[in-house]
C-alpha cells in the first residue's frame, strides 16, 4: 500500500462521522454478549434484581431514547453546518468533521443502543439480566451528560474568535513542523538546471496535500539523484500535469514509486500548507466586512490571531524554494513553497481592500503590520514596509475628512478603544 493512499486513508478517518459510531455499535454487541457470561458469575443485591418486564420496559425505553438522542445530534450537526458555512467559512468545515467529541457522542449513543437491544432480545421469564439493565441505565445517563458537554462544547467553540484561535494553532503547528522536519534547508544554487532524466505526471486531478519528504530524501539518495517537485502543497494539478522532475546521472526511480509519495485530494488540508490555515483565517475576517453582515469588529479579533500565525511564519526558516539536504548535506529535493511576501499579501491583502472605509481594521493593520516589522527577520522587512505603504495609499483614498483620516491612519491592537501605538506619521 503507497504512502499517498495510507495518507488519504488516514484523512478520510480523520474527517469520517460513521466509524468511530459504528465501532460504538460493535463494542456494544460485544459487551452484551460479555454481559450473558458475567450474570451467572456476579449476584446483585436484591434490589438491582429486575423482572421480566420490567427489564423489558427499560431496556425498551433506553433503545427509544438512544434513537431519538442520535436523531437529535444528528439534527445539531445539520444546524451547525449550515450556521458555519454561512457565518464562518466553508474552508473550516473540514476542521469540524475531525472534532473528536461529536465523534464520542455519537459512537456513545450508538454504543448504549446496541447494548440495550442485545439484551432486550435475551430476556426471558427465568432469566434476566439485571447486571446489563443496570449497566444501560448508566450508559443512558452518561449518554445524555456527553450529550450536554456536546452542546456547550459546539455552543462556545463556533464563536468566530473560538473558530479563528483553533485555526492559528493548527498553523502555528504546522509551521513549526515544517522548519524542524529535516535539517539543512536553506536555499542556494538550483542543482536542477539542464533536461530532467525523468518527468512523473499526475494519473488524475486533485489538490496536493501533502509529500512524503522523508521518503523522497532517501530514494534520491539511493538513486543519487535530484528531485524536484513542480508544484507546492496545495496546489492543484489537472490529469497529465508533471509533478516530480528527476535529475542526475544515473538510473532514476521508478515512476509508480516517486507518484506513490504525492497525496492528493479533493481539497486543501492544513496538515502540510500554513498557508489554508491564513486562507481560512481571511476568509472569516472579510465575510465579516461585507455588507450583509458589516462586522468590522469580528474582522478584527480575527486578525489578533492572523498576527500569531505571521509571527510564527515571520520567525521560521522556510526559504521559497525549499531545499532539503541529505546528511552530507547535498541538495536531494526540491520543493515549490511561498515566500515570506506570499504569505503577507495573503494575510494582508483582502482584509485592507475589503475593510478600507473601516477606521477599526485599518487600525488594526497597522498595528499588526508595525508588530510585525519589528519581530519578523531584517531581510523580511522590506515586505512588511510595502504593506504599510499600500496601507496609507488606501486610507488616504478612503477618508476625504481630514480628521477622520489621521484617526485611521493611527495604530491600535484592538481598532479602536486600545491605547494608540506610535507608528508611522499619516500621509499628508
């Protein structure tokens, strides 16, 4: 089985609403037929002793009310799609699928359904088992408390701030991931100049969402070779598309092996590309600057945590292209990556032309943009005084009133209300 395939395998469990419950169901057939040898070995005392009936009344009670509590998690999780796409973006969804706890609850629910119904079809007249009514009863309970847990969690953790700060540390992760993974990745000379020894295209469409560096690495040093791949994570690639170039001068690997290293999907995913979790993360703060829904302020507490994943991404050594060496230190893979400039323009670009008539995120631009400047690497701070640039342009063809235009030139980390920073003078 090719890594590219085990990693689709492992992003469809990931964001899957069905196993995790249908393994529930398993386990709960499975501690019913446990139950049957438990009985005749474990005495109650007299008042955990059911009869016949009554063991069928509440086994027939717990099976309903499983039932109707999965179609009533099943209705929220229809709700909060709806209310996500619409409020949020459609992007975090693919987050909300991997949340462990809808996953619990529902595996729970599905767990105490089966239970109950393996026992209800057990019992009989002379015998019945009081240990397993018992035991649903307070599987049933339990149920119903994860069910609560199930709505606060969901109930706080859609709010956009709870959304945006979730995003940032999926990217703050991943971008510390990917300047620690493997040593000796700093740019240099192109050692993949002349015709490639080998071209592998791309069998079918799809998104690359992640590559198998480790793996690429020692094959190009077993084949004493150079692979370059021809477009970054994230990217998509049409059927036929050339994704890996070989170069060297002896025999190159096979294609099958080298596709077999590149994943690709449907859509983004944050596991490799920082850059979904910033798209994410401008996507809600510009939802919010449009005129349907006019919320400049949620646009600024989202860009509180656009300005963690900048940091993060100001801070680390991810040079574009990425050069990947082996222990000799030898160039061995090649990888297509975004520049620091990329990923400010992504940040900074649609936020300040979408929120350009709005004095509290043009404030928090500039106090984002002025943070940054003085955090991020000297050779990254031409792009940020750019960015600066572009915003006085758009203040100043904003804001026709004097006064107005100097109050949003200024910098302040919450928009308006915080403490004004010193900054750049406005335009004249």
């Amino acid at each position: 089985m090719s890594w590219a395939l085990i990693f689709r395998i492992r992003q469809y469990l990931k964001g899957s609403l069905w196993v995790l419950p249908a393994l529930g169901g398993v386990a709960g057939v499975v501690l019913a037929g446990l139950d049957e040898r438990l009985e005749h070995g474990i005495h109650l005392p007299e008042a955990w002793q059911y009869s016949a009936d009554t063991a069928s009344s509440v086994l027939t009670s717990i099976v309903a009310a499983a039932i109707g509590l999965l179609g009533f998690v099943v209705t929220i999780s229809v709700l909060v799609v709806q209310m996500a796409t619409g409020t949020l973006s459609p992007r975090f969804m693919r987050l909300w699928y991997r949340d462990r706890m809808q996953k619990i609850v529902l595996a729970a629910l599905t767990a105490t359904f089966a239970f109950a119904f393996g026992l209800l079809r057990r019992i009989q007249q002379d015998s019945v088992p009081s240990l397993g009514v018992t035991v649903a009863g307070v599987a049933v309970g339990g149920s119903v408390l994860l069910l609560l847990v199930y709505l606060e969690h969901f109930a706080h953790g859609l709010r956009p701030v709870a959304v945006a700060a979730k995003v940032a540390a999926a990217g703050r992760a991943v971008v510390l991931a990917i300047a620690e993974e493997l040593p000796g990745t700093a740019a240099g000379p192109s050692p993949t100049t002349g015709k490639p020894l080998l071209t592998v295209r791309s069998r079918r469409s799809g998104v690359i969402q992640a590559v198998h560096h480790r793996e690429l690495v020692r094959t190009a040093v077993r084949h004493d070779c150079v692979l370059a791949l021809t477009h970054a994570v994230g990217d998509f690639v049409p059927p036929g598309a050339t994704v890996v170039e070989v170069y060297g001068p002896r025999r190159a690997p096979g294609r099958r092996r080298l596709a077999a290293m590149v994943a690709l999907g449907q859509e983004r995913t944050i596991d490799q590309d920082p850059a979904f979790a910033l798209r994410i993360l401008v996507d809600i703060a510009i939802r919010g600057l449009s005129p349907a829904v006019n919320d400049p302020t949620t646009a600024t507490q989202v860009l509180d945590y656009v300005e963690d994943l900048m940091q993060a991404l100001g801070q680390a050594d991810i040079p574009s292209p990425r050069q990947i060496r082996d222990r000799d230190g030898r160039v061995r893979v090649v990888l297509p990556s975004p520049a620091w400039e990329d990923y400010l323009s992504l940040a900074v670009t649609e936020t300040r032309q979408y929120g350009a008539t709005s004095p509290q995120v043009c404030r928090r631009l500039r106090a984002m943009l002025a943070e940054l400047h003085d955090i991020v690497r000297p050779d990254r701070q031409s792009a940020v005084t750019a960015e600066l640039t572009a915003l006085d342009a758009i203040v100043q063809r904003s804001f026709t009133d004097a006064a107005e235009r100097a109050f949003a030139a200024g910098a302040d980390r919450q928009g308006i209300g915080g403490s004004t920073l010193p900054g750049p003078a406005p335009p004249a």
